[in-house]
C-alpha cells in the first residue's frame, strides 16, 4: 500500500512539475506540441450566410509560418482572418485555431492554380486605425517596402428568403509604403505620385517603366517595379 501511495505521489509530482515547466496548449494531434495555438476552436459563423469573405484563402492552404520569438513552421494549413487580423490554423476535421502569439509573417505557397507565393506580414508603424499586429500583404520587400492593407466591413440584414440573417462582407484595399527614414505612408496608384517615390534612380526607373510599359494600376507591375528599384539601391549600397 506504501508503494503504491509512494509511486501515486511521485507520478502526480513529476506530472506538475512538466506541466509547470512546458505550458503548452492542448489541441488536435495535427497539432500536438505547437504551443501558439489557441485550444478552443474559432466561431465558424455556421447560423449565419455569408456574402464575400474576410479571409486570405478563403479556403485554408499551405504556409510557412515564423513567431515573433523567431521559431518557423512549415507546411501548415492557414488563413489570414482579415477582419480581426489573426492567423488561422486548420486542423484535418476543418476545425480552425487562432494563434495566441505574436507573428512574425506567414507565406502560402500557392492558393488555387496561382504558383505565386503570397506574403503577409506584421510588425509595421502604427497608421490609418491599423495596427503594429495587422497583416500586410507584402507586394515587394527591401529598402522601400511596399504593402497592401485590407479595411474589411460587414453589414447584417435578414430576407424573406433566407432562415438565417445574411452577413454581407465589404473589403477596401490601401496601398503603403514603408522605409525605416519616412515610416509608412499611404499611396494611390498614380504614376506621378509613385515616380517621386522612388528618388534617386529617376533615369533608370523611367528607362524601366518605358521599356516594361508598367501599369500603374496593376499590383503586379508595382511590386515588380518596386522590387526593380530596390535592387538598384541595393547594388548602390555594395
């Protein structure tokens, strides 16, 4: 009976003091030891229909996540929640967990047949009611950073046609730059406006523009010309 009480003891002693010592989470197995997960699963909005979405994928997809702390996770199933600016994980029930840590950035490798990867990342200047926690998407990184906010609204209302009321979701784009002397500042897609941005290699960026025939109002071609300028001041540095 001594030894029996003795070895119950020890059991519960070493229990706690495991506990104490890794405060990790419990959740699915697909997540078994990923600490920044949140154990209780995120409200799916099932009682409600739903027109738009507020998530970048709207279906969870393939990433590679790094913490603030600076630990990385690959091949994870994701989504950005654009409304309330936090990263989802989805386990392999579908049951989606929200992180309880600071992130760095997270990257998809792919959504649907686009092989482009996507990049969102947090951690710049407070501006606009956005926050150093809200996620941009990074359409170019370097010495001038450009970025793309989402402002993600939702109006209620309820229709003779539906049971359930219709959550309608509005999503406005914003455009920033961001360099560590200026901070971020907002942009439209003005070519004026874009070409006093990027000082100091004015023959080259125009040589650029002309020969690419850019589009302003193409996010692609701006990343792409921005990425081009930040390899020019690159170059210059060395």
């Amino acid at each position: 009976m001594r030894l029996s009480l003795c070895f119950f003891l020890l059991s519960s002693f070493a229990f706690a003091q495991n506990r104490n010592a890794m405060p990790q989470l419990q959740t699915p197995i697909p997540f078994a030891g990923y600490e920044f997960l949140n154990r209780k699963a995120v409200y799916s909005h099932s009682d409600t229909l739903e027109e738009g979405s507020y998530l970048f994928p709207q279906q969870a997809s393939a990433a590679t996540i790094k913490l603030k702390n600076g630990r990385l996770y690959t091949n994870l199933k994701a989504m950005v929640n654009l409304l309330d600016n936090e990263l989802l994980f989805q386990d392999s029930l579908g049951q989606n967990y929200s992180a309880v840590v600071p992130i760095d950035f997270v990257e998809f490798d792919g959504v649907g047949n686009d092989t482009i990867k996507t990049v969102f990342k947090t951690g710049f200047p407070a501006t606009d009611g956005f926050t150093e926690n809200t996620f941009y998407e990074v359409l170019s990184e370097g010495s001038l950073t450009l970025l793309k906010a989402y402002k993600v609204s939702y109006v209620d209302r309820t229709s003779i046609q539906s049971s359930v009321p219709i959550r309608r979701y509005d999503t406005k784009e914003v455009l920033y730059v961001y360099d560590k002397q200026n901070g971020i500042r907002k942009i439209s897609k003005n070519k004026k406006e874009i070409l006093e941005i990027l000082t100091g290699k004015t023959q080259e960026v125009s040589a650029y523009v002309s020969s690419h025939k850019i589009n302003f109002k193409s996010e692609k071609e701006l990343g792409d010309l921005f990425t081009y300028y930040n390899q020019l001041l690159s170059s210059r540095s060395h």
